[in-house]
C-alpha cells in the first residue's frame, strides 16, 4: 500500500466517523479494495477524482446514498489508433525498383522502359528533388550533345571531301550525315554514352539511397 493511499484512508476514517457503522464500512472497503489493486501514480490520480473524504462523508449522510465517481475506463486494445499505411512509393523496394528501371528498362522496351523509369525514380520519396533531376537530366545532356557533335562532325566531313574532291575523273563520293558510320569515333561515343551513362545513372540513385529509411 502506498503512503498516498494510507494517508487517504485514514482521512477517510475520520470523515466517516458520523456515518453509519454499516455504510461507513461499505464505503471505506470499496474504496480500499481499489487503491490498492493501483499502482501509486494511479493511486494519485483516483485519489484526485474521488475527492476530499469529507464530501464523501456528506454525501453518505445523503438519503440518496454515496456513490463513487466511475474509474476512467482503460482504452479498449482495438480503440487503440493503428499507424498509417506507408505508401508503396515511399518503402525502398518501390525506390529500387525504380532505380534500376532507370538503368535498365532502356534495353528491355528501348525508349518507352526509360520514361517508365523516369516516371518511378519521380514518384519515389527516397531521394531528394536534386538528385532525381541529375539522375535524369545528366544522361539526356550528354546524350544531346554527343549527337550534336556527331551530326556536325559528320556534316563538315563530307563537305570538305567533296570541296576537295579532284577535277578529273569520278569524285569521291561524299558521306550522308544523316546514315552515319556507327564505327566512326562520335557515334562510337554515342553507343558508349549509352551503355555506360544511363545505367550508371540508375546505380547512382542506389548509391545515394544508402543509409536512408522509408518515410
């Protein structure tokens, strides 16, 4: 038993003293039985919501009789409020997958399975802003300009052959920009700005997720 609830107890002894012998001791055992089924903070807290032993006395003298204010009811389990769903874009399989669509879903569905990666890689929470726009941004960039130059390289090429081509005989015949040699060095960058720079990517993307936590 707790030294709050002796206290009280022995308060309410006193304040029962012109009770009724027999409704004194109801009283007084009710209340007993419950202070001390309590903990001592929860023995406080009752003892704040029963209230001062004297008002119990009054209220025994009553014609209507005591009645104990109820005890706070313990939450039922099932009342209890259950945590939030995670959305699937937030856990880090989603951020995965999404990652290595951006790498590799370019050679599944040429074109079409890089904008679905594109797609996740956005919808995913486990990066931020910045990094998802280098991850998409960079390889576009490279890739643009390494077709620019391809297509200058080759258009300057073929006029210079022809401009230089002999007055005698059959000229050389110039090269199509437009149906270029896939072996020849910018194009060949091109193949390798391909292979190497959207998937490479992707992987940065999991690089940067490490450490993180789904939220």
């Amino acid at each position: 038993m707790t030294t709050a609830t002796s206290d009280y107890l022995a308060r309410l002894d006193v304040a029962l003293r012109d009770v009724p012998h027999g409704v004194a001791a109801e009283i007084r055992a009710g209340i007993a039985e419950e202070l001390q089924s309590l903990d001592a903070d929860a023995a406080e807290a009752r003892i704040a919501q029963l209230g001062d032993p004297a008002v119990i006395a009054r209220e025994a003298l009553d014609p209507d009789g005591y009645t104990p204010p109820p005890a706070p009811a313990a939450p039922r389990p099932d009342a209890v409020a259950s945590p939030a769903p995670v959305p699937v874009s937030h856990s880090r399989g989603f951020a995965i997958a999404a990652a290595l669509t951006l790498s590799f879903g370019g050679y599944l569905v040429p074109v079409v399975g890089w904008f679905v990666g594109v797609a996740l890689v956005l919808m995913s929470s486990m990066w931020r802003t910045w990094e998802k726009l280098v991850a998409i941004l960079v390889p576009v960039a490279v890739f643009g300009g390494l077709m620019l130059f391809s297509f200058a390289a080759f258009t300057t090429t073929g006029a210079v052959e022809v401009h230089e081509a002999s007055g005698t005989g059959t000229p050389p015949e110039a090269e199509n920009p437009l149906v270029p040699n896939l072996l020849a060095g910018p194009h060949f960058l091109i193949i390798i700005a391909v292979a190497v720079i959207f998937p490479a990517s992707g992987l940065w993307l999991l690089w940067r997720m490490r450490g993180r936590s789904a939220s």
